[in-house]
C-alpha cells in the first residue's frame, strides 16, 4: 500500500513536471508557483536530490533586485491562467506576478541539506542560496514592516496562499473596485465554480494588482499605499521558521553574520506574535494593520502560527483548540472553523484541508512534543489520500477532493509524510 502510494506520487511529480520546475497542476495553474516549488522540493528530494535543488534554484533565479521572489513565474505563455503576465507587467524578462508568497523556502533548503546522501551537491547548492533566501527575507522586514514591528504584512490576499481565506473579507472590502478593466476568469474553466471565489471579489484582487502596478511596482511604497495591509501569524511564522532554519544553515556553512541576523529577525517575530493571541478562540488571530483590530476569524492561519517555536503554553493550547475542532470534523485540519457561520466546506481556503498546511502544523507541533495529536493530523491527511487521491484540497466532512487533481505539492507531502512514518525517530 504504502510503496503503491509513493509511485503514484512519483508519478503526479513527473506529470507535473516541466525540466526545471514543476507546475501546480495541468490546467488549472500553468506556471511555476513560489511555495508550491519550495514544498515540491520535499518530495523530490526523497528519489531525485538534484531535481529537487534545480527546484528551488529555478525559483530563486527569478528572484528580483530588491530581494523580492515573486509569487508566479510565467515560464511559459499560456492563456489559459489569469490574470497573465499583461495585467501584471513587471517589466521582467521573464514575466513573473508582482507579489510575494509564504517565504517556506529557508525551511525546505534546511531540510533538503539535512538529510541529503550528496553532501558535496547539497552544500553547494545550500552555499549558493543562503544570500538568496537571506536577501529575501531582508526584503520582507524592510518592505512589509516599514515601522519595525517584528512582523511583516500582506498586501494582498494572494501573498497569505491562503487566497480566499475568510479572513480577509473585511479588509477585502474596503478595496474598490471602481476602474478594474473588464476581465474574463479562467479558473472557473478549470474548477467547480461553486469551489472558487466569487466575481466581486476576482474585481477587487485586481483592483489591488493595478494600483500597485500604477505605482510601478515600487516596494519602498507599496505597503503603505494599499488600503489592504494584514499581519497574518500563518504567514509570519512560515517567515520566522525559515529564518531560524537559515540562521542554523548559515552556521553549518560558517556564514556568522547571515546567521545572526536571521535569528535576530526570529526573535523579533516570535516576541510580536504574542499580542496576536486569542483567549476567546484559544487560538492567534490575523491582525489588519488599517484599522489597528485584531481579526476576529477563526482560521488555520492562526493554528499554523506552531510552525514556528511559540511558547510551549501556547502550542498546547493550539493542540487543545485542535482536538475540539477534530471531534466537529472527522478530517483535520479545517481551513476555517467549522463551527464558524462562514465555514464551507468546499470552498476554497474557507473550510477544506490542504495536506501542505496539515504538514507545517503537524511539524510545529511535534517539535513542540504534542505528538498525540500529530498523529491524528498525519493520520487523517493519509486517510484523505487514500479516499480521494491527490486533489488540491478536500472537504473535512465528507473527504470529497475539490479544486484542481493530480496536485503537485499534494503528492510530494505523501511521499515526505509517508518517508517521515518509517523513518527513525
Ligand atoms: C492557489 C492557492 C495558493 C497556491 C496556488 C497554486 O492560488 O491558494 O496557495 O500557491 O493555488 O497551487
């Protein structure tokens, strides 16, 4: 069973891949996507360790001047995405979207050089990405916390990857739509209607990709120029654990100066995280940076927050407020909270499971020695895949795969996850 699951996600990697990166899916995302390269390489990393670094070397190719790895690379032109490389126009050689994604990068290199069999290929390829990754997340803290906060803000709902996320309704809201070029969607060519976002929401998304694209693109203004600004804990402790990650790369490597201002940057993060928690919800909370609240949505981005070392007091809690949640569904873990009146179960980020976010918390929480319900996490992520082969996500009710099938990044977390099961503790 087990070897029978590996090689039908070997066979969803090879499908998906296109030489130099890999493609999401066929179809429904026809370019290479930042995380969904980064948590690939995992997969790779297990049967083919060079494919797995041309991965993330690809992507870090792509990166720009100013420290930025964009959230899309257009490799190839295809007009069956949108919105394409014309309604972004970053001017790049390569045509690539304008935004950022969850900076999981470090902690995947990490891992990758980790446990690699060729050292010689692992420590070159981690060598010459250290800056890399390094210059990026100098980027973020210079550009998305312009006051020094410790924590760095989205501009845009797609940055979080958590696209559609309940979270982002108000904040969403108070972006106009006034001015958006008639466009036509095409995710809904590839993808149930009923599972994706909604056309005013689509009218505001690329309300947000004009105006930054009028200010040409300028990350020095950006953040504070988008009415759309929000501190997300999800996407801060992705940042802060690769941080960390790199900071003990950069030791490995003897890189002194990388190191300690990764782990400064950590600290930071870690100390401002804090002021995020909920005791009501038992959980952290997105925080919008325009009108100075906490948002009151319970989501996964505020459980995914244990990705990152926060107090032991608090991942217990996390572990505590998960063990409910798992006796209202019997698949963890929910987008949303399925107690919630915005909870769907098939729509996208408000309610389905994605096994890279079911493996991110499930890391977390191990380090944090809350292994019962890691082990309730890892066994529900295999029962879905089992059930409902390698969808983009799934319903956390019935198990019913949505969204786009033979996902990349869904197959290399079985493939990483089932490794992790046989593998000594
Ligand atoms: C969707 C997801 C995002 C992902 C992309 C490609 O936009 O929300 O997180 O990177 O698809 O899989």
């Amino acid at each position: 069973m087990k070897q029978d699951l590996i090689e039908q996600a070997r066979a969803v990697l090879a499908r998906n891949d296109r030489g130099d990166y890999t493609v999401p899916t066929h179809g429904l995302y026809p370019f290479q996507w930042n995380w969904d390269s980064a948590l690939s390489a995992l997969g790779f990393s297990h049967f083919d360790e060079a494919r797995a670094w041309r991965e993330i070397e690809t992507l870090f190719r792509h990166q720009w001047d100013d420290g930025m790895v964009p959230h899309i690379i257009f490799h190839e032109m295809n007009d069956g995405y949108f919105p394409g490389p014309e309604v972004w126009a970053t001017g790049r050689a390569v045509p690539t979207s304008g935004i950022t994604q969850p900076a999981v990068a470090g902690f995947a290199v990490r891992r990758i050089h980790a446990r690699a069999k060729n050292r010689a290929l692992a420590d070159a390829q981690a060598r010459a990405l250290l800056p890399r990754i390094h210059a990026w997340h100098q980027w973020f803290y210079t550009n998305r916390d312009p006051q020094g906060t410790g924590l760095v803000a989205i501009i845009h709902p797609w940055e979080s990857g958590r696209d559609n996320s309940v979270d982002w309704d108000a904040a969403l809201a108070r972006v106009p739509t006034e001015g958006v070029a008639p466009f036509q969607r095409r995710d809904v060519a590839h993808a149930n209607p009923a599972h994706r976002p909604t056309d005013e929401e689509y009218r505001r998304y690329i309300w947000l990709v004009q105006h930054f694209r009028g200010l040409g693109w300028d990350n020095s203004r950006l953040h504070d120029a988008s009415p759309f600004r929000v501190v997300d804990p999800g996407f801060n402790a992705i940042l802060i654990r690769s941080c960390l990650d790199l900071a003990a790369l950069a030791d490995d490597l003897g890189e002194a100066e990388i190191a300690s201002a990764s782990r400064a940057f950590a600290q930071a993060g870690i100390a401002a995280m804090d002021a995020l928690w909920s005791e009501t919800h038992g959980q952290y909370l997105c925080f919008d940076r325009v009108t100075g609240a906490l948002i009151d949505s319970p989501s996964i981005g505020g459980l995914l927050a244990a990705f990152c070392p926060i107090p032991d007091h608090r991942a217990q809690a996390i572990a505590q407020r998960l063990d409910a949640i798992g006796t209202a569904v019997p698949y963890l873990v929910p987008s949303h909270d399925p107690a919630a009146p915005e909870f769907d179960g098939l729509r996208y980020w408000r309610g389905p499971v994605w096994l890279i976010v079911n493996y991110m918390i499930a890391d977390g929480l191990k380090r944090a020695g809350q292994t019962r319900i890691v082990r309730r996490i890892v066994d529900d992520s295999l029962r879905l895949i089992e059930q409902s082969g390698f969808a983009e996500y799934y319903d956390p009710v019935t198990a019913e795969p949505c969204g786009g099938s033979s996902f990349t990044w869904t197959a290399a977390m079985v493939i990483e996850i089932l490794n992790a099961e046989t593998a000594p503790a």
